[in-house]
C-alpha cells in the first residue's frame, strides 16, 4: 500500500488563485436601502422616520432613488401586520422564515399587493433581496412571492364594506383598530383617517416669530420661485403656518441657512394651531408647559407670544427624563425661546417637583397613543394595543388632577394630545370635570369652539385635540 504523503502548503498559502465567487445580488439600490430600514425598524423597535434619516437621506443614493426608498420602507412598517399575514397564507411552515427572510419578503409583498408593481418585476427583486444575504432561501422567496402574485386578485379577501376585517387588510390595519375607529369617529371619518393615514403627509412650516418675520420668509421662497401657501385649519387661520408644496425647496442653501439660523422649523400645521390656541387674549404672567420634550411646542409657545403680545413668556418646562431637558434646552437656545427655568420631575407628583407655586397658564401636552401621526409614524398601529389606550387615559388625568391644583385663581389649565381616541379626549375632560380636582374648572372656547379637534384625512395636517378649562374657584 503507497505510504499517505502529507500535502504541503507553501507559507501565506492562501487558498486557489480565483475561488469561487459568492453570488452578488441584483436587487435595486433603493429596494436594499429600504429593507436596511425595515430590518433597522424591527431589531431596535425604532421610529421609521429616524431610521430614514440616518440611512436613506444621508446615502449617496440618488433622489429618486432616495424617494423610492422612502416609500418602501414606510409602506413595509405601516402594513407590516398585514404582509405577515398575506405572506403566512403562502407558507406551510410560516415560524420557520427567518426574521430576515420575512423582512424581505415583506418589502416585495408590499409592492405586489399595495403598489401594484409588475409581478414579475417584484418577484424576480423579492429573490434578489433575499439573495443578497441568504442565498439559500432564494428558492423559498421564489415560491412564496409568486403565491401572492395569485392571491392579488382576491385580496382583501372580502367586502371591505360589509366585512371589517377585509377593511381592516384594505387599508392595513389591526382589526380591533379599524374597529375602534369606527366606533369613535362614524364610519366615513374612520374610512378617511384609515385612507389618510397611508398617504405621504404635507409638509408644513413655522415662521419662528422670535427670530424673523412671515415677510422674510414668503420673500425668499418668492425669489426661488417656489410654492408656500398660507395655512387655514378647520376655517381657522393659523399664522406663521405655511405648506410647502416643493420639498425640493427645502434643499436650496436660502431655506437651509434659515433652518440653521432657527428661523423657521418643520412641525405639523394642526401642533401649530394647539400651541396658538392655548394662550389666552392677555399675556399671562407665567406659564408651566408640562411634557415640553424635544422644545417643540416650547418653540411654538414662544413664537406665538412673540407675535400675539410683542413679547415672550416667562417660560417653565417640565419633562420626566434629563435628557430631553437637556434636548430641550439646546434646541430653545438655537431658535431663541427662552425658558425662565427647565424642570425634570413626575407630572403625576406636581407638588414635589414645583411645590405649592401657581402659574398663570398650566400647558399639558399629554403623552398619548399618538394615532393622530400614524402617516409620520406608521410603526404606531402595529405596536399599539387596547390596553395602553386605557393606561394613557388613566395617565392623562392623573397629570391634570396633578396640575389643577398649581393653576392661579383665574387662570387656565389647557391640555392637548395627538390622538382620536375618545377614553383619550373627550373621555379624559370628562373624567377631569367630574372629579374633584376638576370641580373648581369650566371649559372655555378655543378659537370660538369648544375644543380643537383637527380631523385626518386626505392633505390635511394632523389628527390634534385641545381644550382650555378656567378656573372659576
């Protein structure tokens, strides 16, 4: 028998001339960037909007491209619950598709059955997404994705106007949401907030009257020969709010340096109209905003006074967590609103973090389900369920028990929120007036209204409620 020779490498040896290449993928450079945000999205249960920021409008994409990306990525999280189960109905086997896998097949998913795209074009990039970084499920993409080309024609899989649960998949939300919505809102506004709430939201700005002027503003979108309308909300004027109808416009280095100079700000039209519905006729001597976070409406609040007194307010925040504080204070720093002082501290135990001090005006902008931003943070819907509504309404009026007692002998608590709910709006005023901190309380109009309640649907801003109570005793 031959004695075994032990083969020899030579030293650095390392590996054949040319070893077999893996596979690259075909897939498009917008559909890849839009699956990084929806993986993005669902390993760090993070905002759409923030992931976009970071990995597609920093990208070396091109704007199309960038655009597209945006939509797919947006329209992949808030349908997310909806492509499981479509993608599910395709599968033998749906807990065994890796996290991964399934990312990618919702992303291919979402343009066959919502976008309408070209079935083989969608289900030859589906195996490319896939391929890209696991070739061996390229088979399974394959078979799955051509299984939903089929079921097209028959999804929602029923009436939407008889079933609600093929109402629920039409306009890809939970069922016990479309349900509910139908409860609070009547069906047609519950049909236009679910259509709405799919669509690109507008963009609007503030002119940030601490700094410069409506004039300055209109005069250098004029001279770039740009659109930027004036913003009336529910028949109420609301100034120094202006829609952009270029986002193109905000590109252009005149905008840009305004941006940077903390002269204007983006921020939805109904938030504008809250913040400038809170303040009464008379300046009040102060005023707590409770909830300030990221300065926002701190900004807002300022702007507002600015323009409706010729002077700011003395300003106090609060927040419950350090960081936003310090947020808080930076960005009120870079657009001019001064803050007499930044608190951190429990809403819910007012009385030790401010003592027994009464302000003029008590501002609460309640933490809140949020479903009035579903089209800016379409992962909402999905990660929402019955019981928190219920735990922000208990939230909510403990903040404003909490507050009622720091309101002054004829001054105004205002609270405000961001969703539709009712347990979360008119239930919670309720609660408040019927309770006995909300004893000493009336409501008082806002804009000629009992409320501010901004309805979502087609090009409107925002879903936002508000309502003032004065105190009377």
């Amino acid at each position: 028998m031959p004695e075994a020779r032990e083969t020899r490498k030579p030293q650095g040896y390392a590996g054949p001339k040319n070893p077999p290449k893996k596979p690259r993928s075909k897939a498009s450079p917008a559909r890849l960037a839009a699956l990084d945000v929806v993986r993005a999205v669902r390993e760090r249960d993070a905002f759409a909007q923030d992931v976009i920021g970071t990995r597609i409008d920093r990208s070396d994409l091109s704007s199309e491209d960038r655009a597209f990306a945006t939509k797919l990525a947006l329209g992949v999280v808030s349908a997310t619950g909806t492509l499981d189960e479509i993608i599910d109905r395709a599968l033998n086997a749906p807990s065994d598709v890796k996290p991964d896998v399934r990312d990618a097949l919702r992303v291919s998913t979402y343009e066959i059955i919502f976008l309408g795209k070209t079935p083989h074009a969608a289900v030859d990039q589906g195996v490319e997404l896939v391929r890209s970084f696991a070739m061996s499920a390229s088979g399974l993409a394959n078979a799955v994705l051509r299984k939903i080309v089929l079921m097209r024609q028959a999804f929602p899989f029923g009436d939407p106007m008889r079933d609600p649960e093929a109402l629920a998949r039409l306009h890809a939300f939970p069922l016990w949401l479309a349900r509910k919505l139908i409860v609070d809102l009547g069906p047609q506004e519950a049909l236009d907030f679910m259509r709405a709430s799919n669509e690109q939201a507008p963009l609007f700005i503030a002119v940030n009257a601490a700094k410069t002027s409506d004039e300055t503003l209109v005069k250098a979108f004029d001279k770039l020969d740009e659109g930027l309308d004036p913003v009336s909300v529910d028949g109420v004027s609301v100034a120094g709010c202006y829609r952009v109808l270029d986002t193109r416009a905000l590109l252009l280095p005149e905008v840009k340096r305004m941006f940077s100079q903390g002269k204007i700000l983006v921020t939805d039209a109904a938030s504008q109209l809250v913040a400038a519905s809170v303040l009464p006729e008379r300046k009040p001597a102060s005023l707590l905003e409770v909830g300030a976070g990221r300065a926002t409406k701190t900004i807002l609040l300022q702007s507002d006074a600015t323009r409706a007194y010729g002077s700011q307010l003395v300003l106090s925040t609060l927040d419950n967590h350090a960081f936003k504080t310090r947020l808080l204070l930076e960005r009120a720093e870079r657009y001019g609103a001064e803050v007499a002082e930044a608190l951190t501290g429990d809403a819910l135990e007012l009385d030790a973090v401010v003592g027994d001090r009464a302000f003029d005006e008590v501002f609460i902008d309640a933490p809140c389900s949020g479903l009035g931003t579903l089209r800016r943070h379409p992962e909402i819907r999905w990660r929402i369920k019955p019981a928190d509504i219920v735990e922000f309404a208990r939230v909510q009026l403990g903040m404003l028990q909490a507050a009622a007692p720091h309101v002054a002998p004829g001054g105004a608590l205002a609270y405000a929120t961001c969703t539709v709910t009712r347990e979360e709006n008119n239930g919670v005023v309720k609660a408040f007036l019927e309770s006995e901190a909300g004893a000493g309380f009336k409501l008082a109009p806002v804009n000629g209204r009992s409320c501010v309640a901004t309805r979502l649907a087609p090009g409107s801003p925002d879903a936002h409620f508000a309502v003032r109570f004065e105190r009377i005793a």
